[in-house]
C-alpha cells in the first residue's frame, strides 16, 4: 500500500468577536479513510469548498491533521516534523492547479527545476544541466528552454515545468491538485496524457484531484466523492459512472456535458438545487440532505455511514438499495 489514511481530520478554527475567539470549525475534512494501492491513480472528486486540497495538503503533512492517521508507504507519518519529514519530501510531491503562480518569475527553467536537486543532493551545476535537460525532453520540452524565464511559457509548457520540478527527485507518490484547471480545453488533454506516460514510465502513485468528473473519469482505477469533508461514494472508476450509487454522484455525472445531443436527450438527468453549505455548519444528519431529491426525515437526523455494500464499492445513503431499485440513480 502507497497511502492509508485512516479516520482524517483537518479543523479549521474560525475566529470572530471584538477578542478574536474561536468561535467554530471549519470542518473542511471530517473523518476521511481511504488506502491507495501503488501504482494506482485514485481520483479525488467534489464541488468547490468539499476539501479536496485539504486533504491533498494534510496526506502531505503540508498541513498539520487534526485527527487521524496517516500511514506513508508502510510507515506512519502523523506525527512526524520538521526534519524528519525532508527525506520524505524527495518521495512525495504535490502538483497544484495554477502554473502560473507555481513558478518564480525571475529564475530561469533550469534553476526552478534543479533546485530541489541543489537542496535534496548538493548536485553539482554540471549535474544539474544533465538532469535538467534529460527531465525537460520527457515532459516535451527542449534543452534550449533550460535558459528561459516561465513568461516566455504559454500555460501548457509552464504546467509542464512544474511537472519536471515535481519529477526530478523521482519520488513515489504525487498529489495532482486540478493539473490542468487553469489551462485552455486544447491542452488539457496533452497534459493528462503526459502525466498518463510519467506515471508509467516512473512507476508513481496519484491522487488525483478535481472538481470535474469527466477530468478523473479515464486516467483513476478508483474514484471517491466527496462532500462537505466526507466521502459519499467510492467505487471503481468505471463503475461509479455506470452504477453510481449516491445520489450526490449521479448529480455529478449528469452534470458532465454530453456533446451530442440525442445521446443527451435519453440520458436521465438529475440536477443540484442550491449551493453547497458552509462547512462551518454542516446540515445534520447526512451532509447532503438540503440538496438530496429523495432525502427522508431519518436523514436529517441520522448520519448515514460509508459502508461497503458490493466488493470495493462503498456508499454513504439510506436508500442506496430502495434508490437501485428503482432504477432513478441510473445512466
Ligand atoms: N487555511 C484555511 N483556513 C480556513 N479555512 C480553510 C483553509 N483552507 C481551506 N479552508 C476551508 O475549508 C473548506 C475546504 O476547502 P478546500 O480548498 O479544501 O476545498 P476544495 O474541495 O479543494 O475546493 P476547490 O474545488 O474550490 O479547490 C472550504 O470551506 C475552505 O474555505
Ligand atoms: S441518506 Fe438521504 S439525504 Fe443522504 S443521499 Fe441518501 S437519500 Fe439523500
Ligand atoms: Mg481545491
């Protein structure tokens, strides 16, 4: 196992009042356990504000958990610190949405993507050169762009930049936090399928995040879907679209956009009413009760828990079986 996260929780407190008290939690993710297989890409989905990059950030200790445990390729690393975490930051990396905030303006390429190679081996300005250029050509870059500035970039070649700094310790596991949000439709696709390749050819482990399904649908084994700091399904990828079993998932699928539209005419639609609410004060009950069509009283007032109820496929819902029944959660 590459990842076991077990029971996760990251609060955040929330001051107010002429004495700046805490006065509440954000509860952004609120008890989270998922393992993650090496080589496996689990993709992580969920509206905005569910804590999707809570949670990229706290399996990375890149912020402190709250509560729970998370266990790093065989090895606990919960309450590790400070020094004891930089051996474990060379395995480790995360990929954040905006490239263009990601890369210092005033370093050239081959300072930005050697510099951990400076920080982790001491490596030499020759060796730095090498490994640079060998790293640039498998993102798709040129040796030529290692003398270049990130604004001489177009948003596609800088998300690749970052992707080489990312890679250039080899590491064993990346969190990609929405990798291609910020970029144009057209070069999407060319950057998943790069990270498709990176994956294969280093042998890594994602946790892939994004607020679009359609974006984890083809490239994660697994998907889990989160709401309001909690998981509501996980289920193989490919049967999560083709019998999602809650509803907040369905509500997800039908948003992806069907280009043609007689195929979109028969499909069964089920839309979200309402935004999502604060996670400051969740609904009770389960979370998604204010936005659920065929949400009941004992929603409101139990919380339903994420059980397994086929093989690697995991449901948080009252009704997940009546609902199947009925066919009303189906394609
Ligand atoms: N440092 C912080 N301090 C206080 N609250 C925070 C902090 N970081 C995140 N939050 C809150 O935690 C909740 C989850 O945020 P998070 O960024 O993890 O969501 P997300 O699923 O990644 O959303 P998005 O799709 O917009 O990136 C939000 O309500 C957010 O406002
Ligand atoms: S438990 Fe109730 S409110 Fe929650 S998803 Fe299931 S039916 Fe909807
Ligand atoms: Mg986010």
């Amino acid at each position: 196992m590459m990842l076991e996260v077990q029971d996760l929780r990251k609060y955040f407190p929330v001051r107010g009042g002429v004495m700046m008290r805490v006065i509440g939690h954000v509860k952004a993710v609120d008890g989270v356990s998922i393992s993650i297989e090496k080589g496996e890409v689990f993709g992580l989905v969920g509206e905005s504000g569910s804590g999707k990059t809570t949670l990229g950030r706290t399996v990375l200790k890149l912020t402190e958990p709250t509560g729970g445990r998370i266990i790093f390729d065989g090895r606990d690393i919960t309450d590790l610190s400070g020094k004891e975490l930089i051996p474990l930051r060379r395995e480790m990396q995360i990929v954040f949405q905006d490239p263009y905030k990601a890369l210092h303006p005033r370093k050239r390429v081959k300072d930005i993507v050697g510099e951990p190679l400076i920080i982790h081996e001491g490596a030499s300005d020759t060796e730095v050169r090498k490994r640079v250029a060998e790293m640039l050509k498998l993102v798709g870059l040129n040796v030529e762009h290692m003398d270049r500035y990130p604004h001489e970039f177009s948003g596609g070649q800088r998300q690749r930049i970052v992707i080489a700094r990312a890679l250039i310790l080899r590491p064993k596991f990346m969190v990609l936090d929405e990798p291609t949000s910020a970029l144009d439709v057209s070069v999407q696709a060319k950057i998943l399928n790069l990270l498709s390749d990176l994956k294969e050819q280093f042998d890594l482990t994602f946790l892939l995040i994004s607020h679009n399904l359609a974006v984890v649908q083809h490239m994660s084994n697994r998907i889990g879907v989160m709401y309001l700091g909690k998981l509501m399904e996980v289920a193989p990828s490919q049967e999560l679209f083709e019998k999602p079993l809650h509803p907040y998932t369905k509500a997800l699928i039908s948003a992806i956009p069907i280009p043609d539209p007689k195929l979109a005419k028969k499909k069964r639609k089920m839309t979200l009413r309402g935004e999502i609410p604060s996670p400051l004060h969740p609904p009770s009950g389960c979370r998604f009760h204010t936005r659920c069509p065929f949400a009941k009283e004992i929603c409101e007032r139990e919380e339903p828990p994420l059980r397994e109820v086929e093989p690697g496929h995991w449901v948080a819902c009252h009704f997940w079986d009546e609902l199947r029944e009925v066919g009303v959660l189906n394609a």
